[in-house]
C-alpha cells in the first residue's frame, strides 16, 4: 500500500496527503530558487525529518528505560550547496528540559539519536552536526 499521495497544485506548491490518517503537508519551493518559501521546502522536510526520526527514536528508548523526554526539542539548520545543488549538511540541536538524566540516560539517548532510520538513510556526504544541550 502506498503511503502518501502527492500533488502539484501549481505555482511551485505541492500538497501530500498521508493515506492512513488524511493530515496534510503543503510545500513551496524557497525564495531562493523561484519559489514563495511560504511553507516547508522539500530539503527542508528532509532535514526536519531527520529531527523527528531522532526525537521518535529516542523516546521509544527512554520509554524502554524507564525515563522521559517529554518536552524535548530539536532546532535543525539547513545548509544548501551548490553544483549540484543538494543539502550538504544538517545541524541538530537536541535539547533537553532539566538535568535530570544520568550518565547512562545520556549514552542511550546519544546512541538512539545517531542511529535513527533517517540517519542511516541519508548518503554519507551529508554531514549530520548533531548536538546535545542537558
């Protein structure tokens, strides 16, 4: 079974609809390749997916261990290249409410996070920056 539905809706916007649930995701192209940059870019769901993946991950792990992170955030950045143009790296900033977790809370969630499905998925010339604030 497929898993989304995608259609080009015109002036550069696309609108995909997951088919189990029916939620939505538009995205434009960025201002700075001829789009209005008025909602998520592809790239930019591909960085942002590598944020989500890692938070995903990394609560199954703490669920699994008996902690949470529950109000845990991730910032991502972006970097573009060009020639071809492509995502050349990701930045994560995984931050984490309190200062609650132990040594080995820190070593399962820094295992989980580096090893989520989208991190091994994305080619090896993509630079994962990946950072931890406690």
């Amino acid at each position: 079974m497929a898993t989304s539905k995608i259609t080009y809706t015109g002036d550069l916007r696309t609108t995909s609809v997951h088919l189990k649930s029916g939620k939505e995701i538009i995205t434009d192209a960025p201002t700075d390749n001829q789009g209005k940059g008025e909602a998520f870019s592809p790239t930019d769901l591909l960085a942002t997916s590598l944020g989500n993946c890692m938070l995903t991950i990394v609560g199954i792990a703490a669920k699994n261990h008996g902690f949470d992170i529950d109000g845990t955030t991730a910032e991502v950045t972006k970097v573009m290249a060009e020639n071809p143009r492509r995502v050349s790296e990701i930045r994560i900033n995984l931050q984490f409410p309190g200062n609650n977790y132990s040594d080995k809370d820190k070593a399962i969630i820094e295992r989980s996070a580096k090893t989520c499905p989208v991190a091994h998925s994305l080619h090896p010339d993509i630079k994962q920056e990946i950072t931890f604030s406690y």
